[in-house]
C-alpha cells in the first residue's frame, strides 16, 4: 500500500518508507491511497475468526507486499498475545478493556506492531534508527516496552515533567539499554512540538535516521482498528447497534474505529469523549477548528490541546462537517464529573474505572440519552491502577497491584532533564 500526506506537498509513499520517517518531507501525516471493504461474509463468519485471523485480514492491505504474509501473521500474533475482553455494566454500556498487555494501556498494541515492523525493515540495515517520541503518559511506556532490545533501534522518549503519573513515569524510565527519557520542563504539547520540530530539523536529520511511535506513525495507528473487530465479535449477537465512546487525547484511537468502520465494521457510530481539553468537543457545535494550549487534568493521556490526528478524520470525511457530525458526536468532562462517575461506576456495578474510561462512561451515558436503543461500549484505555492515587482516593478502597504494575516498582529512575529545543537537539547530537 502507498502513502499520500495530508499536506498533498510531498511524493507519496511505501509503507516501509512511511514507517521509518514517521511523517512525511512537507510534515503532512500520511493517510492510505485506498481503503478496500472487507468482504461482508468476513464480518458474518467473525465468530470463527481468531484475533489474530482478524487482525490478519484487516490490516493486510495497509501493509502488503513490503510484509510478507508469513511475517505479517507472525507479527500479527506476538502483537496479540493478551486478551480483550468486553464486560458488561448494564444492558446499554459495556466497556472493552484494553488494559492487559505488558504496560495496562492500548498503546501496547499499536507499539507492539510497529515495533517489529520497523526491527522487520530494519534487520539488514546497519544505520541505527532512532526512535522519537513525545508521551502525556502511557505512549512512552508502551514503546519502551515494544521497543525494548529491538536490533538498531534507539528509542528517545519525551514527557512532560511531573505530569505524568509515578507508575507511568517508572515504565518509561527504569527500563534502560535501548531506551532513553528525558524529562521535559513544560507540558504534553511541549513535547510534542519539540519532536516535530526535530523531525523538520536537517542538521538533525541529515545526521541520524529519525522516526516517530506517536499515532503519526501508520504502523502505530492503524493496529488500533482490530480491537473495535473484536468487540463486535464479542457484541455483535446480542447488540444490532453498537456505538463505540472513545477517551479521546491525540484522535488517534478513534480515528482508527473509524478506520475499522471504513472496512465494513457494522458499527453505527462513535463518541470522542474528552476532558477540558476539548478542542473537538467545540468544534461540532461551532464548526471552528480552535486549538488551545492543554491545561492538566486527570486523565492526563488526554491533555492534549492540538489533537494531531484531527487531520486524518477530516481526510476520512472528505472534510464534509455534516457527514462527520453524522458519525461523530463528542462531549467533554470537568474531573469533578470524572470523579463521581468512577464512584457511580464503581458503586452501582462494582466495576474499578481509571479516569480516562470514565470519562468515556460519561460520553456514553450523554450519548444513550438521545439515542436510547445503541449499546454503547467505552473503552477501558489503561488499568485502574495506573492511576493509583486517584483511584484510590476516590473509591476509598486499596487496589490490588497486577504484576506488570509491581514488576516496575522500585527501580531506579534514570532520565534527563531538558527545557528547551537546543536541549534535545545537542543530546541527540552529542
Ligand atoms: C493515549 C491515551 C488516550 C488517548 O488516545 P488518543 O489515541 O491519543 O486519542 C486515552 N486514554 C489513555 C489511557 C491513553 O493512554
């Protein structure tokens, strides 16, 4: 499959190609050629698929030929290797926990993928790539988790200082060899403007091999559209209409859904749920696009001002406000919302919420009051206990530690602290 970039300024290209740079030469995102449906007995006959069948059949098309076959399935498989499952709170909301692979969030799935594509590029290149990456929290732990001991791949991870939580911090910073923190003064959108900027930088990029793991890589984003299959799979019998609320930070996962959907998933419609950082949330009231500098809350994976996959919705939409709106709706959530939802959710259904899937059990909740006959299904983004001190505080009762959480606690942490672009920059260099 070939690449165009959504700044239409650059020749279009390989996934391969689109995988090692990240983001395409006029710094555009890049967005598949074509998009094939599935065929609707695929969608019939989900119930005898595997995950992995699944995962298999969609994402073939985005990433052949430069993947054979054999190897897609095995990537397909180590990526998948931890389960999905949908639980069920009432007859309208469900939630899909996403929170079982090695570091409890997602993004395990998406850094998984793309960490052995690029080791599957990359084996019998001897120029090292390095790996850049901005986190508000869980990316950065995710992709050193995949990343980890992968062969010619060095990994430099961004965060924001004292805004990440204590957990997320440790799994970003204790895992050493390929993998590297540094610890920016400023925020989540800091970050990420000094690793676009480094992407643009030639003295840089002339030197070393850049790429990004952020959801601007299509090898990290569009492996986010299996686990909307395999909630359909789990759904599909007992629900006609399932609407996906999708704790939303950079749009990437729920860009993905709609990707999902573009294969033919019979799904009817999502909510991006959001927090105050809720650029999307006015712009399908006002229809003016009008990013903000983030302010912190706590669901902090969602304090993103400057959503960077916005572009690749508008691109799906044909840019077309009314069909967007007609398939989108989006709300946003003071903490103190997000706070008593996880009570309610935690009282009436015995169920331990972090705050991002809370605040996607609002988004629902917002939803099923106009739309009472959808089932609507929140995504449970990162365990509960990655967030410990809220959690707790809220709920009032001690959670049991997983042990991918314990197996990171007490290590020592090692990290950098930069301030400003020439910071990065001589590090890199140095
Ligand atoms: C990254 C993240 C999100 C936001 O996902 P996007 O794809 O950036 O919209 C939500 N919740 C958690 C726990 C996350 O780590």
């Amino acid at each position: 499959m070939n690449y165009y970039s959504l700044n239409h300024k650059a020749p279009n290209s390989t996934f391969k190609n689109a995988v090692i740079k990240g983001l395409a030469p006029d710094k555009g995102l890049y967005f598949p050629e074509s998009i094939t449906p599935l065929p609707k007995t695929f969608f019939d006959n989900i119930d005898n698929l595997s995950y992995s069948e699944i995962a298999f059949e969609a994402i073939k098309q985005f990433v052949s030929p430069e993947i054979p076959e054999a190897i897609l399935k095995t990537i397909v498989e180590e990526t998948l290797s931890f389960d999905f499952p949908v639980v069920k709170l009432n007859d309208s909301i469900s939630t899909l926990e996403l929170f079982h692979g090695p570091t409890m969030a997602f993004k395990d799935v998406g850094a998984r993928f793309m960490a052995r594509c690029l080791g599957y590029f990359n084996q019998d290149n001897d120029r090292e790539v390095t790996v850049l990456v901005a986190t508000s929290g869980d990316t950065g732990g995710a992709v050193a988790n995949g990343f980890l001991g992968v062969k010619g791949v060095n990994v430099v991870i961004l965060y924001p200082s004292g805004k990440v939580s204590d957990i997320q911090e440790m799994q970003l910073t204790t895992l050493g060899q390929n993998i590297k923190a540094l610890e920016v003064n400023g925020t989540f959108d800091d970050c990420q403007d000094m690793v676009k900027t480094a992407f643009l930088d030639e003295s840089l990029t002339n030197n070393m091999q850049l790429t990004s793991a952020n959801s601007i890589n299509v090898a990290r984003w569009l492996p986010q559209l299996f686990y909307f299959m395999f909630a359909y799979k789990q759904l599909h019998k007992e629900h006609k209409e399932i609407v996906f609320s999708v704790p939303s930070g950079n749009f990437g996962n729920v860009c993905a859904g709609m990707m999902a959907q573009k294969l033919g998933l019979p799904i009817s419609h999502f909510v991006a749920s959001n927090n105050a950082n809720n650029v999307v949330t006015r712009y399908l009231v006002s229809e003016l696009y009008e990013p903000k500098p983030s302010v912190q809350t706590i669901s902090n994976a969602m304090d993103v001002g400057a959503p960077s996959n916005f572009i690749r919705i508008q691109e799906i939409y044909k840019n077309n406000f009314s069909s967007l709106k007609e398939n989108l709706s989006s709300y946003s959530f003071s903490d103190e919302e997000t706070k008593a939802a996880m009570l309610e959710i935690f009282e009436n259904y015995k169920y331990v919420a972090d705050p991002h899937g809370a605040v996607g059990y609002l988004g629902c909740k917002a939803y099923l009051k106009e739309n009472a006959n959808a089932h609507c299904v929140f995504l449970e983004t990162a365990h509960p206990t990655k967030f410990l001190d809220v959690v707790e505080a809220v709920i009032k009762e001690e959670q049991p530690l997983p042990e991918q959480i314990q197996s990171v606690m007490g290590r020592e942490k090692e990290s950098v602290v930069i301030s400003t672009y020439d910071d990065l920059k001589s590090y890199l260099l140095q």
